[in-house]
C-alpha cells in the first residue's frame, strides 16, 4: 500500500512542477531533456539487476521500452504544455481518464468482458475531458483549448497500454527498476538529439544552469513516480482495477486542490461537473 500512497503523492507533484515552470521562466523542453538522464541514473544505480548498458538491446523488453520511451518524452511536453496553458485540474483529468484506452485494448486484444456500465464510463470520461478543457471566455475550443488535452488524453493511454502489456509479458521484478531506468535513458537520448537539432538548424538557445537545477527537480519524482507504480502493480493480491482507482482519482483531485491553493486556478461550473464526472466514470470503469 505504500507504494501505491507515494506514486499517487510523486505523480501528483508532477503536475505542480511543470507549473512552476512557468512561474519561473524555465526551459521546460530542455529541463525535460536533463529530468530524463536523472531518472536513468537514478534507476540504473537503484536496480538490484547490475546488467552493463551494452547488453540491455538484447532484452525482451526493449522494444517495448524504445517505444515507451518516444511516449515518454513526447507525452511529458504535452503534459506541462497543458498544466501551463490549460491548468492543473485540466492536465490532471486528460492525462487520468486515459485509463479508458488500456481498458477498451483489454476487451479487443484479451477478449476481457465488456459491460454496458464500463462503456458508460467511457463515454461519460469523454465527456469529462471535454467539461475540464472548456473555459467561457476561450474563442478556438478546437485549438489552444481542446487541443492539448486531448493529445493528452490519447498519449497518456497509449503509454498505459504499453507499459502494462511490457511489465506483464516481459519484466519481472527484479528487472523492474532497469526497465524504468531504460526507458528514461531512450527518453534521454531522444531528447538530446532533437536539442541539437533545433540548436544547430532553428537557432535553439543554449542550456542553462537554471533548467538543468529544474530538471534535476523534474527528473527524482520522475522516475519514482513510474518505480512506485509498477511495484504496486505487482503487490500479490491487489487487484489492479481498485489500485488504478484510487491511483487515478486521488490525482484528479489532488491536483485540482493544488491549482485552487497554490495556483489561485479559477473553475467554472462547468469544470467543477467535469471533474465529478471524470472521479465517478473511473470509478465506473475500473470497479465494474
């Protein structure tokens, strides 16, 4: 259970930071870069697995972490993209009410049951994004409001997805923690190549020692929030649908206290019911 209340708390900070990011003028593409060589260093030196860098392409999972690890880095940038633009309460439902998308894999791909309450939940978590996303006074609802969370949305899930399918056909547990840390390292290694191409053809400005002091905040909470995560998954006995329950709807709302409090965030009506929206439909989706 511990582990399941401290990725719940580190996730949950994630969305905070990306927030001060902006508060502070921070780079966040090029503190995102820095976040992910931490998170490899710190999981390479924690795993139990002392496996030599050279040998982790060989594998099993490794495809699986390459993929992963183009997610990873692409759906983060989305992720502060839409804390900074959006708010926190937005970012938080689009990037939970993704658990719909490994659900509706489940039913194609392992022929799980399907019942007329799960695709309630679905549509009502559709529903939900839609609600948080939308503010009054936004004039495109197609582009700077609804663009990103849905690009959230959609990432998030196809990150839950993989990462269940890898860790359940692939990973054990004590390959956990390289897993995690090969996929940050792929995350890495795809950033700093984009970096240096937008320094050398599209005049990108050179880092500083502001967004690598960021990146080194981003990066710990980074890797354990996913280290948490997949050993709670792996606890005997835990059901995940309740373990992805409390995960997920303890986020949405600590994320949206956050924004209230930290952030002075305002909420229309009409936000505040998507988010009673998104708790009741991942309930509804995970607990039938």
């Amino acid at each position: 259970m511990i582990y399941l209340v401290l990725s719940i708390l580190i996730s949950s900070s994630l969305y905070v930071i990306f927030k001060l990011f902006e508060r502070f003028k921070v780079d966040t593409f090029q503190a995102i870069v820095v976040n992910y060589i931490v998170a490899f260093s710190i999981g390479y030196l924690y795993s139990p697995v002392k496996l030599p860098i050279q040998e982790i392409p060989s594998q099993s999972w490794f495809l699986g972490a390459c993929f992963l690890g183009f997610l990873f880095i692409t759906i983060f940038n989305l992720m502060a993209l839409t804390s900074q633009r959006n708010g926190l309460s937005v970012a938080s439902v689009s990037g939970r009410m993704a658990v719909v998308i490994p659900i509706i894999f489940g039913v194609i791909l392992y022929n799980e049951s399907v019942t007329i309450v799960k695709v309630i939940g679905i549509l009502l978590a559709l529903v939900a994004v839609y609600l948080t996303s939308v503010k009054e006074n936004s004039k495109t609802i197609e582009g700077s409001s609804l663009l990103f969370p849905v690009l959230l949305f959609l990432g998030s899930g196809a990150i839950d997805t993989l990462l269940k399918f890898t860790e359940v056909n692939h990973v054990s547990s004590e390959n956990v923690s390289i897993f995690s840390a090969s996929i940050f390292g792929i995350a890495f290694v795809l950033g700093i190549i984009y970096f240096l191409y937008q320094l050398l053809f599209q005049n990108g400005k050179n880092i500083n020692i502001k967004n690598i002091i960021a990146g080194i905040a981003l990066g710990v909470p980074n890797y354990f929030s996913i280290e948490f995560l997949i050993r709670a998954l792996k606890i005997e006995g835990f059901d995940s649908a309740i373990l992805f329950t409390i995960n997920n709807v303890s986020i949405v709302l600590l994320t949206t206290i956050a924004g209230l409090f930290l952030f002075k965030e305002k909420l229309e009506d009409r936000n505040w019911i998507g988010i009673a929206i998104a708790v009741f439909s991942i309930i509804l989706i995970t607990m039938v």
